[in-house]
C-alpha cells in the first residue's frame, strides 16, 4: 500500500547462490519482509493523526486514497511505530557524535491540540560535528525559555554522553545564559550575529534598514579582529547619534556578539 494506492509486488521463490558457494533466500530490497506499507504512506497516517484528529476520522479522510483498506486499527499501529521512533530517537546516546559546536535556540510552532489551534514553545539543540557538518540533537517542548527548561535539555544531552563543547551559539535569551553559566561557565558563548541583526532592524525605522544592515554587515565579515573593533567603536559612534535605540541594542550583546574573532578566519 503506498501513496498511490494499493499495488501487487509478486516475490518470486528462489533461492541464490553466493559467492562462498552456499545458498540464500532472495529478499526484496526495496520492500521489507512482511512491509504491508510504504514509508511514505505511513508518513502520511501519522501526519494525519498528529494534525489533530482520531483514528476514525484519519480513516475516513484517507479512504479514497487507499479505498478503504485502512482502519482505524492501523492508524493505531502507525502511530505506535512513530512514538516508538521518536523516543528512541530522544533517548540515544551521543557519546559517539563529536560535537564541537552547539547552536541553541528557542522556536514557536502552531499545532492543534484537543481540535483547538494553539501555540506551544520549542527549545532546539543543534550540534556541528568536527567536519563541520550539523546535526540535529534535541527538539522539546518545554513550556518556555525558562533557565530550568534550558538545563533541563541540556542536563539530558550530558546525560546521553554529549560532550562539552568548544562553543555555544545563543540568541540572548537570559534563561538560556544562566543554564549555560552554571553548567559549563568555561566555555565561550557567541550570541547569534542573526539574531542581533533583526534585533537591530527592529530597533530603527524602515527608511533606516538599509543603512545599518550595510554597517552590520561590514563590521561582522570585517577580515581582522583588530579592524572588527574599529569598525564597532564607529558603528556605535555613528548611529548613537542617528538612532541611539539601533546603538544601545548593539552594546547590550556586548563582547559575545564578537566571541567568533577568537577563532580562526577558516572557522
């Protein structure tokens, strides 16, 4: 069954020879031993059920696609493999990813809960492993960006083996800052340079935007930290004067918005 409707795979009984001269049963590659379904069709159960609705009525909105051959029974199981998934996936250890960058943030998502629509508050790790590549680590809801929300998120990645990282990129929330203080107070915080540029847009009138993106813009990729301070110290002169508000916001991020010129200029 798949999102196309049903269709006949014919499996033929045979058995094959390898190459040690001993002989197997065939399996099919593409669809699993006793794989009544596609993934696909699954992925599309299970959102259907998650979008708010109960297995009866998942069945009903899905019979003209699969003519009737899902019931409510099968929602069920659907449903049942994906939470199954989605613990395991949370309780994984991470004591083999090597972390050595984590980027944290808060997101709000609108979702329907008990047939209302309603908004609920996402904390969101995202680890960069040594070769640059990023990985999601963790996604909860948490009530809010709260300092026990955060290291309570963090407290269960350390717990699965997280390593302690080389950095840790923020949006400046202050729960967030107070877990990470008193769980890892070594280690360099970047605030989001992102997050800082809309903070900063926000801050000015429109007419203005483009102005401070320009000088943002040239004081973040300036090439050298000596001339990244200098280009700060004007920045703050020049629109202290312009918008005071567009220059309070940049001072109030202090020297973590500045923590990546430590590094290295390939980092």
């Amino acid at each position: 069954m798949g999102t196309f409707g049903p269709t006949t795979v014919r499996v033929p009984r045979a058995r094959l020879a390898t190459p040690q001269g001993k002989t197997s049963e065939w399996r099919n590659a593409t669809i699993p031993a006793y794989q009544r379904r596609t993934k696909r069709a699954d992925a599309l159960i299970a959102g259907a059920y998650l979008s708010g609705t109960n297995t009866r009525r998942v069945r009903r909105a899905l019979a003209a696609l699969f003519g009737g051959a899902v019931g409510k029974d099968t929602v069920s199981r659907v449903w049942r493999k994906t939470k199954g998934d989605w613990d395991a996936w949370n309780a994984r250890s991470l004591k083999e990813e090597p972390i050595v960058r984590l980027i944290l943030d808060g997101t709000v998502v609108r979702v329907r809960l008990d047939k209302k629509a309603t908004s609920i508050s996402l904390l969101v790790a995202l680890g960069v492993r040594a070769d640059g590549q990023k990985v999601l680590l963790a996604i909860k809801n948490m009530g809010g960006e709260s300092e026990a929300a955060w290291r309570a998120l963090l407290d269960n990645m350390v717990s699965r083996g997280l390593r302690t990282p080389e950095l840790v990129i923020v949006d400046g929330g202050a729960g967030l800052d107070k877990a990470l203080a008193a769980l890892w107070p070594e280690v360099p915080v970047q605030r989001c340079t992102v997050h800082k540029h809309r903070n900063l847009l926000a801050h000015a009138p429109e007419r203005l935007h483009e102005e401070v993106s320009a000088d943002y813009n040239d004081m973040i990729y300036a090439a050298t930290p000596k001339e990244i301070e200098a280009k700060r110290k004007a920045f703050v002169r020049k629109w202290r004067l312009k918008c005071k508000a567009v220059a309070d916001s940049l001072e109030e991020a202090g020297d973590r918005l500045f923590t990546f010129a430590r590094f290295p200029p390939n980092q």
